[in-house]
C-alpha cells in the first residue's frame, strides 16, 4: 500500500513538476529528432486549456503568417503567444494553441487547434491545423477562393504510395528515389503556376488491411511527409494543407483471397492524393504518369 502511494505521488509530482502535457501522456508521441513528423500527433482536448486560453483567442492574421520553419520559442511567442495549454515552455517539443477565426462578413466563429513541433535544437518546423480545413482561415485573402470572382479548378495527382514510400515507412527520409523524381515534378510545376495556385490539399490513404488506427496514422504521417518535401522544394507552405484518410474512399474494391493477392489487388488504395485548386489562366502540368 505505502508503496502504491508513493508511486502515485511520484507520478502526480512528475506532471507538476515537468508542468507538461508530455508528463501525462497528452502529446504527440516519436516526435523525429528533426521535428518534421511524430509517430503519432496527439492533439489535447480543447477544455483542457489553461483557465486564460480555454475560450481560445482571436490571432492576429499577419503574425500568424509570418510563423515558419526554423523560428525559435522565443519569436514564436513574440508573433502569438505562448501555448495555450499546459505542455510547458522550454523544454518540450510541442506547443498547442486554441484560435478562434471570426468567419468574414458574419459573426459565426470556428474554434481550430493549432500545433508546432520543435526540432532537438528547439526550432520550429512543423505546423499542424485540426480540423485541417482551418490552414485555409489563416491564410490571406487574396489566397482563398471565396475572394475571386473566378470559381478555382481542381487538378488531382495521384501518387501510388508504393512507389513513394519504402515498405510500412513514412517519414520524408523514406521517400523513394521513383518518389522523390516524381514529387520534384510536381513541385517543379506548382510553382511555375505561380500565384494561380489556391489550395494545395493532400490526403494520405491506405488499404484495409492492418488495424484503423494504425492505418490511420500511418496515411498522416505520409501525408504530412509529402508536404513537407513539396514544401523543402519551395511550394509555400501556406498554401497547403495535409490530412491522413486511412481506408476511406477506396478505389478499388478486392475479394478476400490468399495475402499477396490480396496486397496487389488493393495496390490502387494505398495512394497519395494531391490536390490543387488552380484559378485564371494557372494549370499545373503533370509530365509522370502518376
């Protein structure tokens, strides 16, 4: 018993110690020592924020553009604040915050959580939005559709994540060299469309094969890797936003048959889907028949 106590005390005077989510098991878990991808993003719910934050508050737009890769905790709170949660402040590798976006034109508000994650040398350099579809809220006006009187045109790229990625891997250093040509293709094209480029969407997906939750994350993290290479390749990083569907809208239907059958036939699912809104006289050209 006495040694029961102790140990629950330990803990409880861990997480008030260390003050972080991190202690508790509220943060992402395996985020890379280079701060692109975690193993799993873990985001905490919006009622736990700190007693100030808990009805989030209203960012001011300029700043929040101005967030980018390489910034330290100090710029980063200088432009909006320190987190809103209680994962801590220097010591870890995630900051939280609860925003709220005034929709234009009305007084309906959207309540998204935003998220950074921090290399080893505690540098900015990834940005997460939930629901992603708030990425598209921070963005200027002149970047979102809604503000041309020309209604965008979507162009899709389809990427077979078997040619993308090594087997059951997923982080940018996994990018095939087939993927990698493929995606510098692909960035190549984006920018020269130039500002006629909206929205870049990307949206991993697996087959059904595997568990949902590992499916799930797994299709994230490719997805949010294939961003952060188009971005390292100098697609602007505001204009994109990533999200991991896991069996969701499959392509191909496939009856049970023996295991490698079965992996070949629902090859056509596990697939990266790219994406983009293109407005005027802009068309992303695609020279891979991806």
């Amino acid at each position: 018993m006495f040694h029961s106590i102790v140990k629950f005390a330990g803990t409880g005077l861990l997480c008030l110690t260390l003050g972080s989510l991190a202690a508790c098991g509220n943060v992402s878990r395996d985020v890379a020592r280079d701060g692109h991808s975690a193993g799993q993003l873990v985001w905490p719910a919006p009622e736990s924020a700190t007693p100030m934050h808990r009805s989030g508050t209203f960012p001011n737009p300029d700043d929040l553009r101005q967030i980018r890769a390489g910034l330290n905790k100090q710029q980063i709170a200088h432009l909006i604040g320190y987190p809103h949660f209680s994962e801590g402040m220097m010591a870890v590798r995630e900051w939280n915050y609860l925003f709220n976006f005034r929709q234009s034109g009305s007084d309906q508000v959207t309540v998204c959580q935003y998220k950074i994650l921090f290399d080893d040398n505690r540098l900015a350099q990834s940005f997460y939005w939930k629901p992603t579809s708030c990425g598209q809220l921070s963005m200027p006006p002149g970047a979102t559709a809604s503000s041309s009187t020309e209604s965008p045109k979507e162009q899709v790229f389809t990427l077979s994540t078997d040619a993308l990625f090594a087997f059951d891997k997923s982080s940018v250093d996994d990018i095939t060299n087939n993927g990698k040509a493929q995606l510098d293709d692909l960035a190549h094209r984006m920018i020269a469309a130039g500002s006629g480029v909206r929205i870049v969407h990307i949206a991993g997906y697996t087959d059904r094969l595997g568990g949902e939750a590992y499916n799930s994350e797994l299709s994230e993290r490719r997805a949010y890797a294939v961003m952060h290479y188009l971005v390292n390749r100098g697609v602007p990083e505001e204009s994109i936003v990533a999200e991991g569907r896991g069996v969701e809208d499959p392509v191909k239907n496939c009856p049970e048959s023996p295991r490698a059958e079965l992996i070949a036939c629902l090859a056509p699912n596990r697939r990266v889907e790219v994406k983009v809104d293109v407005v005027g006289d802009g068309h992303v050209e695609q020279e891979h028949g991806t």
